[in-house]
C-alpha cells in the first residue's frame, strides 16, 4: 500500500480525532452529489490521508 485514506463526515467531530492522532494529514473537504444530509449530518466529507 503506498496511501490510507480516512473518510467522515464534517460533522462528525470525534471521527477527526483519530486519524489526526495517528498522523494523518487531512487534504480535502468534499461535497459529493448525492441526497440531502441526514440527521445531524452536514453533507462534507472530510478526506485524511497518510501515506507511506
């Protein structure tokens, strides 16, 4: 593997923690089309990754 990505939701404020406590570098905030945001969901996935 030359790259690990984590994915989660902007939102998802605990989901940030972990990849950032296992040194990855977050690189991109994405807003996919698909549909409407659930919950408490806010639709922008944030993009981690590490890589080799």
């Amino acid at each position: 593997m030359r790259r690990v990505q984590i994915w989660h939701d902007e939102a998802n404020v605990a989901s940030s923690g972990v990849p950032r406590r296992l040194g990855f570098t977050e690189i991109e905030r994405r807003t996919p089309s698909r549909q409407p945001a659930i919950g408490k969901r806010v639709g922008v996935d944030v993009v981690w990754e590490l890589r080799r």
